[in-house]
C-alpha cells in the first residue's frame, strides 16, 4: 500500500509547496468506507493559505487533471482530499506481485551490507528452561527472521547462563545430596530440584551460601572436579534445551555462554582500569555512574569474583571485534533493564562510541495469576511440559475433526507449538502475560491455529481446482465486490506491516495482521464462490486471489517463526 501513497504525495506535490515524505508522512487509511481508499487532511495548509480546509480540498481537486492508472478519481469530501484506488489495477498488480515474487514477496534489500546482532533466550544451566525463557525465544527468533527478510547479516547469539555463583549452589547440593542415576535421566529438572533444596537448607543454615560462594571461587580458578561437574550438568542441561529448540524450530548462530568470557575477563578489566574509568570501592573494583543518577556497575568484587555484568562488558566488547556490527540488539526481560542502562553507560564512558548501537529489547512477565514467578521457590511451569500439552490437546481436536489425516504427529507439533508461539508474540511486548492455558490453547479464537486453519483451507481448495493456474489466462477485472477488492488490499499492505514491526521490534504487528488478513479471507470465502463458480474465468481470478493470501498468510507465519501445514 505504501507505494500507492507515495504515488498519491507524489501527484499533491505537485499542486502543493510541501515535501513529499511530508505528505507521505500525512495521508491517511480512511476507517470508513465511502471515504475512499487514501485521504489528504487539508487542515495543515490552512495557517498558511489562511484558507478554510474544505475550500482547500476542493481546490486541490479541480486543479488535478490526470491521474496514473492507480487512481480511478479523486474527491473532496469536507476538508479532505480523497483518493480511489482502482481495483482492477490494484488486484492485478498485488496478485501478480505476490505469485512471482513467492516467500520472498513483502522482503527488502535495505539491511544489505549491516550485520545485526541478536541475543535471545539465554536460559540458565541448573536452573530450569521455564516459560519466562519462552518470551526471549519466540520474540528474538522473529525479530531475527524479520532482520534477515530485509536483506540484514544476522548473528543470533544464545548467551547462556552456565557460569556463576548459582553453579556453586548446584555443586554443593550435589556433593551433599546428589543422585547421579537421577541427574541422568531428567537433569535439567534434577538440577533445579537441588536449587531450590540448596535455597531451603541455606535459610536454616546460611553458612552454606558461604560455601557455595567458595566453590565457586574455586571453579573459576580451574580446580578439577569442580570443572568436571560443571561440565557434566552444562552437557545434559544443553541437550535438553537443544530438544527444545528442535521443537521450536529455533536456531541460533552462536551458543557462546557467560562462561566463555572467563579467561577473557582480565584483559577486559585492565583496558576499562587503564581508560581510567573504575574506581575500587569497599574492596570491590566498580565503575562509579553517580554522574548518570544510576548505580555503579560491579565488576570484581572483593574475593576476586566477577560478575553477570562484567561477563556482558566483556561479551559487548568481543563481539564487537568478532562482528563489528552495526546494531546489537539485547532480548531481555524488563526486568533487567536497569542492568542494561547501567551496561551502555559502561560502554559509553570507556569511549567505545558503539555503544549507541547497542539496545535492550525488553518484554513483559509471564505472571502467574498470584504473584511474579520465582525460579527459587519453585512455583514454575516448565516449559517442555507446556510444549508437550500443547501438542497433545491438538492432537486430541485433529483425533476428532480430520481423523482421516495423515501425518499426524507433525501437524499436531505444527499447530499446538505454532498455537503457544502465537499466544505469546501477539500480546504487546512490553506487557506483562497472565499464563492462561485456556487462553493459549483457544482454537477458536484470535489464535495460530484459526491463521494456520485459514491458510490450509486455501491449500485444500486449491488442490481441489485442476488446471494449471500458472497457464490459465486471467481477468482480473471480473472481481468487482468489496470482498475482492478489500483481501487484495489487505494483501497489499503486507510490506508496511513488517516495517512497522521492524522500527518497533514489535512482532504483534505481524500476529494482528494476519488475523484481519485471515478474517478478511473468510469474509471474501463465505460470500464469493470460488471452486463452484460457474464463470470459469472469474473462478481462476479468484483461485489466484487466494493463492497469493495463502503465500502471504505463509510468509507471515514464518517471520513469526510459526509453520503452516497444509492439511488439518
Ligand atoms: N541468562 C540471563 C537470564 O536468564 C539472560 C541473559 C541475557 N543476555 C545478556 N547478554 N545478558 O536472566
């Protein structure tokens, strides 16, 4: 759609003293019909005409003599300046747009040449993969396909938590409590069961923190069978996320962890003390931001240790030089978003000028209906569990409405993953989730499964045609119904959404517009026959309307990370 109107600012230009990304900028969608299709409000011209706007309108109007074969007319309707689209040409260009075009269709080349860095899901080792780590995958896996369908290098980055004081707590649990058989068979849970008993002990004997923090101490410095163990739980807790990923259908170009930055840490240290910039403070080396009114940064503290914070300054600073991107994008719960403002002020002080070009995406909690969850307490829902419910509840609705249908088990996957993918990526980013199973798993309401259903619907229909629509001949000028005209436009604003979702790392724009594209499909089904209509030609039109939905409706998916099977 965006073409159209820069076609139209292109025409009031010439009639107007206004630039046209200025006018770009001010036309509007009209909500109502009879408004036209494009609206110019005139009220900006009105100070300096010193006209009233309606009078504006009406001149803008008489004085336009000719319009390209996009327009049909133009109006004055009060003080706008309306614009027709003319739909043949529309449905005709958009169509044809989409077919040839295919997965690519919406795509642009304007990342060409920058590289974008993205750091996403990071769950932590020892302490379980829970549904709050979800939120990181799913919205870091979309931004990053959204990166690379406008033609960026991307670079997603897994940052995993395997390195800290918590390793400590695990060791010693293990060592007191530890069941080897047990953490073989489901480590990631195990692990977190030693946590949270390590959590129960410590508060009736808190000496134990203490020791854990030895330990520690004791694993940074290489002590033998501290790095065995360590290696051992990062080893079983990998596989199981890498199952999950699997099912997910995530990937990630680099799985480098926190603890990967451990022999780095000291030549980070020295540069940040040698730009003079640190300060020590009660026995811990720090980076004082008084001057930002925010909390120093902890780099060292006193027994030596480092920190989540210096591994981030050392991590920011490596792939830098490993990537030298031009924009690196943090995946993080809002949560943290202190830990970030505190980490580019870091950045920005040590001269390293890039650090403009570093940017914490944040999101909202998953809220369970009481209180925030708390991974110490052990009121958490895992998030292989959930996967796993979800693809059976929808294997259950397949059993009953196609249980004819052939591959199952992978549409079950298809589906009920694509239904909790969906659950979370159409809410507002920044707001906060209630975990709701009946809301997730919804099939019938604003939900994967309703776009996914939409999208094989139209693989269903077009199975069913026999030609060959590639070769039939095509009018697009026997489509005249709003019906028609309203899907091919919808189509057509396919490209402004996913740039819209890009300026804002918003992938909810995409989950809104596919369900009004999905919805606008179903409008256009329920009142236009296509297979059962008797012109043949109006049916081959309207075949390749709903061939080009169903590749948009695909493509949408995909930038969301979801899959479209074409049977369910
Ligand atoms: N592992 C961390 C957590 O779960 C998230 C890491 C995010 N990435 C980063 N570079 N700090 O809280």
């Amino acid at each position: 759609m965006d073409s159209y109107k820069k076609k139209m600012a292109l025409i009031l230009s010439k009639y107007l003293d206004l630039e046209v990304e200025k006018l770009f900028a001010t036309i509007e969608t009209p909500n109502k019909k009879g408004f036209g299709d494009l609206a110019f409000p005139t009220f900006i011209l009105a100070k300096e005409l010193k006209k009233a706007p309606p009078l504006i309108a009406k001149e803008i109007v008489e004085s336009i003599k000719e319009l390209p074969d996009e327009f049909l007319k133009v109006e004055n309707i009060g003080p706008y300046v309306n614009f027709y689209l003319n739909n043949t040409y529309l449905i005709k260009r958009t169509v044809e747009d989409v077919i040839s075009k295919g997965e690519d269709y919406g795509s642009e080349d304007v990342g060409k040449g920058k590289t974008v860095v993205i750091d996403f899901s990071a769950p932590n080792i020892a302490k379980p993969f829970g549904i709050g780590h979800l939120r990181s995958t799913v919205i870091g896996n979309s931004i990053y396909k959204i990166h690379e369908f406008f033609g960026y290098e991307v670079v997603g980055i897994n940052h995993i938590g395997d390195w800290g004081t918590q390793f400590g707590k695990v060791i010693v649990a293990y060592d007191k409590w530890g069941d080897s058989d047990k953490l073989e068979k489901d480590p990631v849970k195990y692990l977190y069961n030693l946590y949270v008993k390590f959590h129960e002990e410590a508060d009736k004997e808190p000496q134990l923190e203490e020791e854990a923090r030895v330990v520690f101490k004791e694993l940074e410095d290489g002590n033998e069978d501290r790095v065995e163990k360590w290696k051992l739980f990062k080893e079983l807790s990998l596989t199981e996320y890498n199952r999950i990923y699997d099912k997910l259908n995530v990937k990630f170009d680099s799985f480098k962890g926190e603890q990967f930055y451990n022999d780095k840490m000291t030549e980070t240290i020295e540069t940040l003390i040698s730009k003079g910039i640190t300060e020590i403070s009660k026995g811990a080396l720090i980076i004082n931001l008084d001057m930002f009114d925010i909390p120093p940064v902890l780099l060292r503290k006193k027994d030596g240790a480092t920190l989540y914070a210096t591994r981030d300054l050392c991590a920011a600073i490596y792939r830098k030089e490993t990537y030298d991107f031009d924009k690196m994008l943090y995946v993080v719960g809002a949560e943290q978003s202190l830990h970030f403002k505190q980490l580019f002020k870091a950045l920005a002080i040590a001269g390293f000028d890039w650090h403009k070009d570093c940017e914490h995406v944040p999101f909202g909690l998953f809220r369970f209906k009481e209180n925030k969850m708390s991974t110490r307490k052990g009121n958490l829902i895992f998030l292989d569990e959930v996967l796993t419910k979800a693809e059976q509840l929808t294997k259950k609705i397949i059993e009953e409405k196609n249980p004819a249908l052939n591959n199952k088990e992978e549409v079950a996957r298809q589906v009920g993953i694509g239904a909790i993918i969906f659950g979370d990526l159409s809410n507002d980013r920044v707001k906060d989730i209630v975990f709701d199973w009946d809301k997730i798993l919804d099939f019938n309401g604003e939900t994967a499964p309703y776009v996914q259903y939409s999208h094989a619907r139209i693989c269903s229909i077009l199975r069913k045609y026999c030609g060959n629509l590639e070769d039939d001949d095509w009018n697009p000028s026997l489509m005249k119904s709003e019906y028609e005209f309203d899907l091919a436009k919808r189509i057509a604003n396919f490209n402004g959404v996913i740039n819209d979702a890009l300026a804002e790392y918003k992938p909810s724009t995409i989950a809104r517009y596919l369900l009004d594209l999905a919805k606008e499909f179903n409008r256009f089904y329920h009142n236009c026959p296509v297979l059962k209509e008797e012109n043949g030609s109006l049916k081959i039109a309207r075949l390749k309307l709903i061939q080009a939905t169903g590749q948009v409706l695909r493509n949408g998916l995909a930038l969301m990370g979801i899959e479209a099977p074409e049977e369910m």
